[in-house]
C-alpha cells in the first residue's frame, strides 16, 4: 500500500491518497481539488472515502466525484478495511482501519497527541469516550494517519486517552 499525503485547504486538512494493486482511493478530498487531481493524474481512482461531513473533509468531494466519475462509498473493490463508528468529533465520524497494513485513518477522532474536539454541532464527549475506549482494544502498532498534523500510533496515543475524560 502506498500512501500519499495532500495538504489541502485553510485549515491544512490531510487528504490521503492511497494505491493498492494499481487502484487507488482518496479520503477525504477537503478543499483544492486541482491539487488532488493533480497529485492522482497517472493513477486510477477507484473511490472516495469521507471520515465526517465537516467542509474542511468534503469541499472537493463533488469535483473529485465528477473529475474522476466515481463516488463517495463504504464499498470499493480492490481494498480490503474495516469501517470503525468512531463517533465523538461528530455523530457520523467513520475510521477506516485496513488490518493487513495496521493502517487506520482516523479524520478528527485521534491526531498526534490530542483528540478531536467534541463542542461543535453533533460532537459528543460522552459517544468520543465510548470511541476511545472502544479503539483502545485494537492493536498498539496500528499507524495512524489523522485528518490534519502529523502521523501517530495508537499505542502512543492512547496511553492519555484517560486524560481527557
């Protein structure tokens, strides 16, 4: 797998683009799309993939689905990962955990030492508990590639998982 990452947007959001097998997804297509297509023109692009529905994650949804005639689905042949419920940052935050990897992009529910924020609309301290505690049983070793900043593991991170709460 490789994994390519694309700054994009005011608020620097991550957007991933990720190749398998000459295949090649892109999650969370936030802002600037000729800078996506760009970073995709000798690749074949497969579908998209969205964490959560804020703008800074799906402004370039719509370009990149026509650019590229595809769409945003739960489903695309080709990649082999698991859709984790990780409400908290929102109501309908997804991570996507690709196991034979030990990949998981997380959108705004765990970055480089911190947590998303739970205080905007749809956000929950409570359900972003839960989430922890739920992802807190998978493997230490899992990379994380976050929805901005830097890259982490989860056995870094969860060691202040406790902290928040």
């Amino acid at each position: 797998m490789q994994i390519e990452k694309v700054v994009v947007g005011s608020l620097e959001t991550n957007c991933y683009i990720v190749t398998q097998n000459d295949k090649t997804i892109i999650i969370d297509p936030g802002d600037e799309a000729e800078k996506i297509i760009k970073a995709c023109s000798n690749k074949k692009v497969v579908g998209v993939l969205v964490t959560h529905h804020h703008f800074d994650h799906i402004t370039a949804l719509k370009k990149i689905e026509d650019y590229f005639q595809v769409k945003e689905s739960l489903n695309i042949p080709g990649f082999n990962f698991e859709i984790i419920k990780t409400p908290g940052h929102t109501s309908d935050s997804l991570s996507y955990y690709f196991p034979e990897e030990k990949v998981l992009f997380s959108g705004d529910f765990i970055f480089f030492h911190t947590i998303g924020r739970t205080d905007l609309p749809t956000g929950s301290a409570i359900e972003m508990q839960k989430s922890l505690e739920m992802i807190s049983k998978y493997p230490d070793d899992i990379k994380i590639y976050p929805g901005h900043g830097l890259e982490t593991t989860l056995g870094k991170e969860k060691a202040s998982f406790k902290d928040y709460f």
